[in-house]
C-alpha cells in the first residue's frame, strides 16, 4: 500500500531566526529520515503542490489577517507577536503548506491514495481566523477540513495530539457541526485554553472535545485516550474524512513538552488512526505540527509513515535518542494510569449528552 508524501522546498526559507525552535532544519531533518528509512518504495513523493486557493483559505481565515501576514512578508518581515516570525520568504511558504494540505486532501479524495502525510512549515494549529500565533500562520489541518468540506464530505474528523492545545482550530470550526475536533494536549500549558469544558457553541455544541493531560504521560496514557474517547468517537461520528494534527512535541526529548511519549508510541497512534479509516473507509490525512527535538522528530514522523504504508522501516533508521541527564523525562517514568482514567471519566461523562460513546 503506497501513501502520499507531500512537502514543498519552499518551506525551508520561512526563516524565524538562529536560536528559534521552529526552524528549517526540521524539515530537513525528516527528509533525511524518510530517505534512510527503507520506505521510500512505499510512498508516492509530491514536492512541488500548488499554493492554497485563495478562497479556500479564506474559509478559514479573515481576509484582512492574510492581507497582514503578506503585508509583512512583503515589507521584509517582523513578528506577529513574541513567538511568531514572518519574514521576506513566510507568506510564500505558508501558502505553500496550506496548499500542500490542499492538495493532499484533493488526491485522497479523488481516490489517487488513501493515506497522506503533509511535512511542511510554518505548522498551523494555533492559527485563529483572525491572527496568527505560536509559530503558526495559516491553519493547514483546518485548511484540509474545509477542503473536505468544500468537495461534499459532511463530516470531518481532526485529531490533534500535539502536546500544545490546538486552539485555532477549535476556533475556527467552534461553532461547526460538520468537523470534530479532539485535542489531547498537556494540560496548564501554551497557550492555557483546551479545558475539558470547552465543547463548542451554538450549533456546534458537542463538536469541540478536549482532552488535557498531566505532565509525563506516556504511550500507555495515550493509548487508553485513543482506546476510551477518541476512537469512540470516530465510530459514533462516522467521518468521511479524517485529519491527524500530528505534533511530535509531546515526545520525551522534545524541549517544549513535559510528556514522556516515545516514537513506537506515535506509531501506534498512527495504526489506531489508520485503523479507524479502514473500517470507516474514510481517507486519513496528518499534518505536521509541533516537533522541535530532530531526531525525536525525524524518527517519530518515520515511525506514522510505517504505520501508513503498512510496512516496516530499516531498523538503521530509528534514531530514538537516549534521554539526557539523571533529571531527563523517560519512557517508563509515567503519570500513573488511575490519573488518566479519571481524567477520562470526566470527558466520558461531559459528552454524554452529545455523543453515545
């Protein structure tokens, strides 16, 4: 079974500066890894995808908020605020990652593949309608959802496992009962929304979940969320499209997360996913957010693409790094299962009364 793999060169050249987690060597990173990894033969490369079409991203975002961002490209850059660069080359490169996210939702949906993952930069699950924050400026998981939405799908499915809460995609489908959103996140952390009790509005009621964790949590943790709400969920909505934000920033390494997940954990994430779409017959599409360790990176991307195309890897390209310092979060050295089940039980209990789980 080939996925698709879809990246732009033109994303490197959104520069954020030398000592910014967000940089172009990420990408590189997981393209060396992808190429090592002995999966090449298994996915059907697209680096060259259009830019986002003008008004499919302003389904998702003011038009006076992208009048900004390119305003200030053109300008020379600045910053949308203390996290968030745009430089000469950023309008281009996020036009490019939405579009990429376009157009790998257009060929899953059209039947070219049914397994899709999007590696580009700038990420965008922070990205409001109307601003653009945390490293984000155009929203491409909720770009692909529109798009879904824009073909004639009635509903969408987006879960989003980065370790920050993806606010600005709960934002921008709040009030829409045509997508789900699942967000399972650290809990206290940027940007401090994701409540359990934030759950949509209006017509979109029900639609909105959130799942926020404690601090080291592990593989076992984020099983039993995916086993108790998420996959639930998906079979009770019954998505005709799915979308993984996929954030590799809750991996133990990461410098930005305080969670203990590893990259086998991410990969059976990633088989869960591609589980729930095979029996939904539903084309599954991740998109890359957070990640700012490479290697941690590098490899957990790798390990979702084993999973997508069904095949393993060369073991030569798992470069799981080991964790530094006697303090360093570890696989093993966990929040303990009762905290999450309880956690669980609450989210259980608050959807209730919109979904029978």
């Amino acid at each position: 079974m080939s996925a698709l793999f879809v990246t732009h060169p033109a994303c490197e050249r959104h520069v954020t500066g030398p000592t910014h987690p967000e940089r172009p060597q990420r990408l590189q990173a997981v393209r060396r890894a992808v190429e090592a990894s002995g999966l090449e033969g298994a996915l059907v490369w697209d680096e060259q995808p259009p830019e986002v079409d003008p008004d499919l991203l302003e389904r998702v975002h003011r038009r006076a908020y992208i009048e900004t961002v390119e305003a200030l490209a053109r300008a020379g850059g600045g910053w949308l605020d203390t996290d968030t660069a745009v430089g000469p080359e950023s309008a281009r490169a996020a036009r490019l990652a939405a579009g990429a996210a376009q157009r790998a939702t257009e060929v899953l949906l059209a039947g070219g593949a049914r397994r899709a993952f999007v590696a580009v930069r700038p990420p965008g699950h922070h990205a409001e309608p109307g601003r653009g924050m945390g490293f984000c400026l155009f929203n491409n998981a909720a770009v692909a959802a529109a798009a879904a939405r824009r073909a004639g799908r009635e509903r969408v499915l987006i879960v989003d496992w980065d370790v920050h809460h993806g606010n600005g995609t709960q934002a921008v489908f709040w009030r829409d009962p045509s997508v789900l959103v699942v967000s399972i996140h650290q809990e206290y952390w940027y940007p401090g929304t994701g409540a359990m009790e934030e759950l949509g509005e209006g017509p979109g009621e029900g639609w909105t979940v959130n799942v926020p964790l404690p601090a080291e949590t592990g593989d076992g943790g984020y099983a039993d969320v995916f086993t108790e709400v998420v996959l639930p969920l998906a079979y009770a909505c019954r998505p005709q499209f799915i979308v993984v934000s996929a954030g590799y920033d809750a991996h133990f390494a990461d410098p930005l997360g305080g969670m203990v997940v590893s990259a086998a954990g991410f990969r059976q994430l990633a088989r869960l996913m591609d589980e729930v779409a095979r029996t939904l017959d539903a084309p599954l599409l991740a998109v890359l957010e957070g990640g700012y360790h490479l290697d941690a990176l590098a490899t957990s991307v790798v390990a979702t693409l084993e999973a997508f195309a069904g095949r393993p890897t060369d073991p030569a390209a798992w470069r799981e790094p080991a964790p530094a310092g006697l303090g360093a979060r570890r696989p093993g050295r966990e929040t303990p299962p009762s905290a999450i089940a309880t956690r669980l039980r609450t989210v259980r209990r608050l959807l209730s009364t919109y979904w029978r789980l």
